[in-house]
C-alpha cells in the first residue's frame, strides 16, 4: 500500500580537514532511514556543497550556496576538528554563517568537535585556536559532542540522530505536519472537479440517443434496399445444386417488425426488399446467422436484415427503459483528500430531504422486460458507474479487496411463454452496483458511502451517481475516518 513520507533535508557544514566524516554522515543517514522511515513516515537527505551546488555568477560564494540549497535545510550537522574554514562576509567561516543561519531559524544544530591525535606538523595553530575559541562561544548556545575515533562519531551520530527524530516532541510535530484534509467535491457538467456540484436530467447510458437509434435505422433500411439480388432461373447445373438445399427466408414475424418500423419512420420498402435472389442454407453446421450460402451480395443482404432486426429490438427495449426512467436527476460527487497523508476508513454520510432521493425501495417501476434488459442486455454498473478521469480515480482504486457484486442468474425467457420475474434479483443487484448504504430518519434520508483507502493529494469517485426525484440546493455532510478523530463537517452547494 503506497505510504506518505516527509523528506526532511540536512545540511552537512564543516571545513575542509573533515572528509572521512562526510562519507561516514550518508552512512549513518542510510541506516536511519531503512530503520525508521516506514515507522516514521519520515526520510531524511543529506546537502553537502561538493553534490549540491552548481556554478553561478552575481553574488558572494556562501551567499549564493546559502540561497541554493543552506537556507532550505531542516536541520545541520557542523564539525571542527583543526580548521576554522575560509572568511566569510558577515562570519568568521561558513561553517560558522551556516550554524548561525541554522540557528537563527530555530532549526536542529548536531554539533560535533573532533579529538583525533593529529601530527603537529600538521596543524595551523592559529587556525586551531579560532576552533577552540568558537567552542567556547558556542557552549553556551547549545550542547556539542566530541570524539576522538570515526567509530565513536558514527555509533554517536547515529544514536543522536534517533534520539531527536525519536522524541516525543518531534513525533508531535511530524503528526501535526501529516494529516489528512478530507473534502466533498462535485463533478461540473463537463465532469470536472468542482466545489458545487451539478444535477443533471438522469439519460440511460447506450450507445445511441433515440436520433442516433433512428439515423442508424435508417442508414440499415437505405443499405438493404441498395442491394439488387434475383433468382437465377433456367441454368440446370446450378437449380440442380440447390435443388438438395431449402432456400434461405427471412421470416414472417421478422418481416412484419421490419415493415411497421418501416412505416412508423415513413420509409416506404419496395417489393423486393426482403428478396434473398438464389441465397440457400448451408449444411455447414453453423449458427444461423452463418448457415448461409450465395453469392457476396445475397449474404450480405441477409446478414444486414438481422443486423437491422437486432437494432430495432435493441432500440424497442432502450427506449422501453429510457421513458420509464425519465424524470429522475442524477448527482455526481468526489471525495477528495487534500491534506499531507493517507486516510482510510472513510465513511461519508450525505443528508436529503424526505421524497428528494430515489432508493432502491422508491427506484421507478419497471416491467419485467425493461429489468431483464437492463439486468442482461444492459450493464447495470456501467449505467450508474462514474468512470475515472485524469483529475480523479475509480471508486475501486480505493477499495482493498475487489468489490463482490452479486450478478444474479439469467433469465429463462419464452419456455412459459412470458419472461421470468426477477424484480428480487433486480433490487438485490442495483443495491450492489450502487454501492451504498441508505437510511431513514424522521427529518430526512442518509446516505452512506465507504471508502477503505485513499492516498494524500488524491480525489476518488463515488461508486455510483446517485439518482433524485427533484433538485435540492444544497446537501450537509460528515465524514468520519480512522486516521483523523475530528468530525468534518460541511455542505456541498448544488447548482443546475
């Protein structure tokens, strides 16, 4: 499960005799982040000038490495061993400009002075008395530590390093700066995210509009009757053939749809419009729509009429469900995380005034045939589904485990003459596909949507749009969750 972390920046300040330090400093930073970072939910990075500057013109030296990456840090560790480092405008070094910096910000200072036996030879004794006199000052500024080994500086730094992200205080604080910041958004009418929220007529999602439906209707009849076919008479080779073969026909219950259809679209069919030529079913075995055979056009011909067959029963069946459906709004809504940590738990509770929202009990009565067609010819998940878009996720990129819909079985149409009643089955399903939880108060209805994860900076999409007998201006909310133990409170304003 993807996990927050607060990169903390430590700045690494000390002359140049220190350098074995410096790579035991990355050392000590790796180990604490593979022990604590994932408890902690922090990480810490080193800044040292040797990796993180770059060439840069219009300043003094350490004030531009200052504006580049010291004055960004979060806290420093500064080490002195023999050497006082190179002037500065305003401090005796920058080692020295950068603790002030540090600690004039209130920041962390791990301040160390190195003991190690040095060859006398080898040491400027005047910058050594500089070291020894910035010492002095800065115990009574804080407290600093020695060592006199590289073994005893990184079984120290690392020891202290804990301590300080380890405290009680500092917990406090990481706690305070990561938390979750969660929010009740709206989708606009170009599905945007948005602070209101839009309700819309509520249209039974298809491939087609009812134009679209009639445009394709049409453009099957115009096709059909573009294709010329005739019976071949008089060539014995070929009426012996077929003479084996019953001759492929569209039947009369098809042809009377097609015709009525024909004329409620005031398309008027020639006499040869179901005209098959010599087109004869085949001994191959195949499904029906393929257990023919002729020529290129007479097939196409056929496979064309079911194709037309298929649409106007497809369209019959839509426009069933669509005019038992209108009248109904739909609400788009996001539950959207904007603060600096993951949540999960998330329970969100939305409040309608009494007769607003549609439920599963007050959902629209439908015959038998519109549920049959919307529980198997139809998706019902994709009717009410909220498809993620590049500003927020699924509803199913929040849950743990896959979410269990209960498809109930298909069906058995036409063996008693009427289709089977599954008006159960139905509820049962829309209840799963909708995805929520509705209860019933004195004053008004509630709503309640779950949500097991949801990632900082995140917004995610109710399972489902969720459906009103009439528009409501606004809608009060709470939401309630595992990682924050305040109540937030609010109100999304609806706009149409």
């Amino acid at each position: 499960m993807p996990k927050s972390v607060i990169q903390y920046d430590l700045l690494i300040s000390c002359p140049g005799d220190i350098k074995d330090e410096v790579n035991c400093i990355k050392e000590v930073v790796d180990q604490f982040n593979a022990t604590f970072a994932d408890s902690l939910g922090i990480s810490i990075r080193t800044k040292h000038w040797s990796k993180n500057s770059y060439p840069q013109s219009g300043g003094k030296p350490q004030a531009l490495l200052n504006e580049q990456f010291v004055n960004d840090c979060d806290a420093a560790i500064a080490i002195m061993w023999t050497r006082f480092g190179t002037p500065t405008d305003e401090y005796g070094s920058g080692t020295e400009e950068e603790i002030e910096i540090m600690l004039h910000d209130g920041k962390q200072v791990f301040m160390y002075f190195c003991d190690k036996p040095l060859n006398p030879s080898q040491m400027d004794s005047e910058e050594y008395k500089r070291v020894k006199a910035f010492k002095d000052k800065y115990k009574d500024r804080g407290i600093y530590s020695t060592y006199t080994s590289i073994d005893d500086f990184k079984r120290d730094f690392f020891a202290h390093l804990s301590q300080y992200f380890l405290s009680l205080k500092t917990i406090e604080r990481i706690n305070n700066e990561r938390h979750s910041s969660l929010l009740l958004k709206g989708l606009d009418r170009e599905n945007h995210i948005s602070d209101n929220a839009v309700i819309r007529d509520f249209k039974l999602k298809s491939e087609y509009d009812e134009n679209g439906y009639i445009a394709k209707l049409r453009e099957y009849y115009s096709e059909i009757d573009s294709i010329k076919t005739a019976k071949i008479t008089g060539n014995p080779l070929l009426t012996g053939t077929l003479s084996f073969m019953p001759p492929a026909e569209i039947s009369d219950n098809i042809k009377t749809y097609i015709t009525e259809i024909a004329k409620h679209l005031n398309i008027e069919l020639n006499e040869n419009f179901f005209d098959l030529g010599n087109l004869h079913k085949s001994l191959d075995g195949l499904p029906m729509y393929s257990s023919v055979s002729g020529s290129d056009q007479e097939e196409r011909k056929y496979h064309l009429i079911y194709k037309l067959y298929d649409t106007i029963k497809d369209f019959l069946k839509w426009i069933s469900a669509d005019k038992a459906l209108t009248g109904m709004k739909s609400l788009g809504l996001i539950l959207t995380n904007a603060g600096t940590d993951y949540d999960e738990d998330v329970e969100v509770s939305l409040y309608f005034p009494k007769g607003s929202l549609v439920t599963v009990d007050t959902f629209p009565e439908l015959s038998v045939d519109d549920k049959n067609y919307l529980m198997n010819d139809r998706d019902l998940d994709e009717i009410f589904h909220i498809p993620s878009t590049a500003e927020f996720l699924d509803y199913a990129d929040s849950v743990k485990l896959p979410k269990q819909v209960s498809v109930p079985v298909k069906p058995i149409q036409g063996i008693f003459g009427s289709s089977y009643d599954n008006s159960g089955d139905f509820t049962d399903y829309l209840s799963d596909v909708w995805g929520f939880e509705t209860y019933t108060t004195d004053k008004c209805y509630v709503v309640k949507i779950h949500f097991d994860y949801i990632k900082h900076n995140t917004s995610v999409a109710f399972p489902s749009i969720i459906l009103l007998f009439n528009d409501v201006t606004d809608i009060p909310y709470t939401i309630t969750s595992k990682r924050n133990a305040e109540i937030n409170n609010g109100t999304i304003t609806i706009i149409k």
